[in-house]
C-alpha cells in the first residue's frame, strides 16, 4: 500500500497573517489557493518537498474551522495522507472500527476526492484521506 503524507492543514483565522510567517518569514511559495465552499474554507497551499502546508481560514462562522479556531484557537487542525484508492481505504478503516466523519469520499482542495477519519479513532489527530483523481486514469 502506497500511503505518504499529502499536507499538514493548519487553522488560522488570517491567511494574510498566516503567509506573513509561512510565505514571508520561513520563505515557502504559495503554489495554490483556492475558495473550497463545501468546507467553508479558504486554503492556501505551500509545497515543503512534496507535502504541503494547508493554511485554512474560515469563510464565514458555520465553517467548522471556524468553530475549530473558536475552541482550541489557531494551530495544527489536520493531517493529510494520500492513498491510492479512497474508497478502498475507507472501506478498511471501516471494517477496522475507525469512527468515519465521511463514508463516502466529497471533492476537496484542487479537485482531489477527500474523507475525513475522527479524532477519536485516531489519537486525538483528525485525519485527511486524500486520493488525487485528476491524475487518474480511471476518471
Ligand atoms: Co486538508
């Protein structure tokens, strides 16, 4: 099984004052950016080697990094795995007794397919499916 990491998603409720450190300071580029309105998200993407920083800023106060930011304040809010097959995966995390957020897969950030796992099932770390299908064959 081909799993590595895809990108470590981080809340922040500024991406402007985000960049400030990630882009400006640490001297990453922003190789992508992106409305994702399914999640109420704004997302700004840095490339560190071939994982990404995923910088999050609520679009409005029903986001869930909105109420993410208004409980536990900015920081770490994800962590993203690629798979080759988010369906397949999905469907052994599952019979393994992992708690789903998503049971099926929902289009994220840059068209890929993503589904999220619960913290609980997880060590207190919300994790990110990620299956990029625009490079895929199948589709
Ligand atoms: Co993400």
């Amino acid at each position: 099984m081909n799993i590595r990491i895809e990108h470590i998603g981080i809340a922040t409720p500024s991406l402007d004052d985000a960049l400030k450190f990630w882009r400006d300071a640490l001297g990453l580029e922003v190789s992508h950016t992106e409305v994702v309105e399914e999640q109420g998200v704004r997302v700004a993407m840095l490339p560190v080697g071939e994982p990404r920083i995923e910088l999050l800023e609520p679009t409005g106060p029903e986001s869930p990094v909105a109420k993410f930011l208004d409980k536990r304040g900015a920081g770490i809010h994800h962590i993203a795995v690629r798979v080759d097959d988010i369906r397949a995966s999905l469907a052994r995390l599952k019979e393994q007794g992992a708690r789903l957020i998503d049971e099926t897969p929902r289009t994220g950030a840059g068209g890929c397919l993503v589904a999220f796992v619960h913290p609980s099932s997880v060590g207190g770390v919300l994790l990110e499916l990620v299956e990029d299908i625009t490079t895929d064959p199948r589709v």
